[in-house]
C-alpha cells in the first residue's frame, strides 16, 4: 500500500512523496535524488507524542541522521 506525504514550508515551497507504512507500524517518506543519496524520514506516534528522525540513505547503503523533533499536545 503506497501513501502520499505533503509538505509546505513557511517560503512557499512545497513538495508531494511517496510514503509507506512498513511491518514495524511506523510511517516513511522519503525524498529521492540528492547527490549524496536518498533522504528518509521515519514517523512514530507513541503515547500522544509525535517522533521523527530523518537520515541520508548513500547509493551504498549507509545512513546518517540529521533531523530529529518529537511533538507533543498540549492542553492549552
């Protein structure tokens, strides 16, 4: 099953992914054609909160994070 993800920045730019829902639950995007690979982005909802983690995904295999924010509700 293929989801789509869209988002809008502050700037005006805006983009539409590809996202998928792998056996672990958690929801993917994924940004393709950088030069130094693929960006992927990886979405928890656990205990109300919300947790992303993105990383560069090289040709070769090997990752590394560089974003990571976790939201939470408030009452307010």
């Amino acid at each position: 099953q293929v989801y789509r993800f869209v988002t809008q920045l502050a700037n005006g730019r805006s983009g539409d992914y590809e996202g998928i829902v792998p056996e672990d639950g958690n929801f993917q995007w994924t940004i393709p054609g950088f030069p130094m690979g693929t960006m992927k982005y990886t979405v928890k909802i656990r205990d109300g909160k919300y947790f992303e983690t993105g990383e560069i995904v090289s040709d070769s295999g090997d990752s590394k994070q560089f974003f990571e924010m976790t939201l939470e509700k408030s009452s307010d």
